[in-house]
C-alpha cells in the first residue's frame, strides 16, 4: 500500500511539473531570455537601406528602425545587433542565435514554413541593377532569356525563384551570399543584370558609380510584395504584443522619422493584405 500511496505522489509530482514545463515553453523562449535580463538579439544581413550595421556597430536600416522603436514602445531597450549573411538568417533564428529578424524579408509561403512574421511593414515591387545606360535595355525577364543573358541575386532572394519561374535557364542565374557580392559580379562583367527588390536596387544605383535602376513600372514579376520582421514559431505570444504595439506605430510621426533617412516613403506603407494571405499566396 506504501508503495502505491508512493507512485501516486511521484505521479502527481511529475504531472506538476509536466505543467509547469508546459507553462514555461508557452511564454516562448524570447520571453524566458527577457525574464532572465538577457538582451534581445536582432538578427540581419547588410543590405541597406532595410538593414546594415553602422560604424559603431549599431544597428542601421529602416527594417531596424522600426523594430527598435516598435520594442521600445513596448519597454524593451536592452537591444542586441547579431549580423548575419542573408542566407543564414532564418537557419540562426531557428537555432536560437538570434531572437528577431529584421533583415527585410518578404512575406513568401516558403519563408512562413521555417518563421512566422509580424504583419507587414511595407509593400515593395523588384527591379534590376544594370550597368549605366542600361545597355542592353533589361526591363524584365524575358529580356533575359531572349536575349540569353546572366543575371544574379543573393541566395534566398524570390528573384531567384521568380526567373526560373519567368523561363530564365538555370545556366543564366548565378546565385552569391549577399548583396554586395551581387553588385561586385555585375561590375566585374559576369552578369547583365542584379534582380533585387526596388529599394535595394535604388541604393546600389545610387550608391556606386556605374549602375543604375531599370523602371520598376516595366518589371514583370510580383505585384508589390509585404515585407515583415520574423519571430521563431514558439514565440506567438510575443509576437501578438508585437504586432499590437506595430499596429498603433504604421504611419506615424515617430515611423516616418526614423525611416526616411533609409529611403522609406508613405507610398511603401502596407497595402492591405495580411501576413496570414501573403503566407498563403504562391
């Protein structure tokens, strides 16, 4: 009987602490490193405007602008900048070396499998960066492929889907870690043409001699795409104050502050569809 009473009370122990564990895992591990007075790690790639590091090592970029200001509003100001290539983003979210990124990532079905997103921040169209004079008059893909002629975009980028969706041959596409390695190909005459998102492609134009921007109006790909700041999938609830705090800020004197020095205009201000729709839409 001794023994019985025993394995009830170890039962109702372990079932105890079967809750509590259960508790613990609900409140996300981003929760439980606040709780524990760690810093929150932003994770991102150097891609400016949306995010670069500054050279005090801050982090940069409207994508992390908005963020900060978004945690800060909710009383959260011990931030962390973790860089990353762009390719590595969401692999280090998954493994717990980052806690947020804000790398500027579209909202695409591939992407909301491995991360979940806040609601967007932006709506954004793609563009090409093409030598100055646009010499061989790239608009779009199909230029590409009539014309048999290269292009490159840093590895997880949509363009790179997108062209081999458009017809561009496997063959034509040159995949490199990041945007810099993408302009520094294009300047070294491997390729035609950089497929990017406008903002980015607007910047290196800007930035760097001998480039400039085809017309994002004749580009032939997406309609303009959300953009959202990714959160591991065990950090629901954070997220949901997130995007509460996020919902108050969109378009507001404080926003437009902080992301116009990074080429962010009202124009880019989300159109309407959800993260839910964007993580549905092929």
């Amino acid at each position: 009987m001794q023994s019985v009473r025993r394995m009830c009370r170890i039962t109702a122990a372990t079932m105890m602490l079967g809750t509590l564990a259960a508790g613990a895992i609900a409140a996300g591990p981003l929760e439980d490193r606040i709780e524990a007075g760690e810093s929150i790690r932003l994770g991102f790639a150097a891609a400016p405007p949306w995010a670069y590091q500054g050279d005090d090592g801050s982090p940069k970029g409207f994508v992390n602008g908005i963020t900060i200001d978004v945690l800060k509003n909710m009383g959260y100001t011990d931030i962390e900048p973790v860089l990353n290539d762009w390719s590595g983003l969401i692999p280090s979210l998954r493994a717990g070396r980052v806690d947020i990124v804000t790398g500027g990532m579209y909202i695409l079905k591939a992407r909301c499998e491995n991360m979940d997103f806040s609601e967007p921040i932006g709506a954004f169209g793609d563009a090409f960066v093409v030598p100055a004079g646009n010499p061989e008059n790239i608009e779009t893909y199909q230029d590409l492929i009539d014309k048999d002629l290269k292009m490159v975009a840093p590895s997880g980028y949509n363009t790179l889907g997108d062209a081999k969706a458009a017809g561009v041959p496997e063959r034509n596409i040159m995949e490199v870690p990041g945007p810099t390695e993408a302009l520094a190909a294009l300047r070294a005459g491997r390729v035609a043409a950089s497929a990017t998102n406008v903002l980015e492609a607007k910047h290196g134009a800007d930035s760097f001699d001998g480039f400039e921007m085809s017309d994002p109006t004749k580009f032939v790909g997406r309609e303009k795409q959300v953009v959202g700041v990714g959160f591991h999938p065990d950090d629901d609830e954070f997220r949901e104050k997130f995007n509460e705090a996020l919902k108050e800020y969109l378009g507001s004197e404080q926003m437009m502050e902080t992301v116009t020095p990074d080429d962010y205009i009202a124009a880019y201000l989300p159109t309407g569809q959800t993260t839910e729709e964007a993580c549905k839409a092929d």
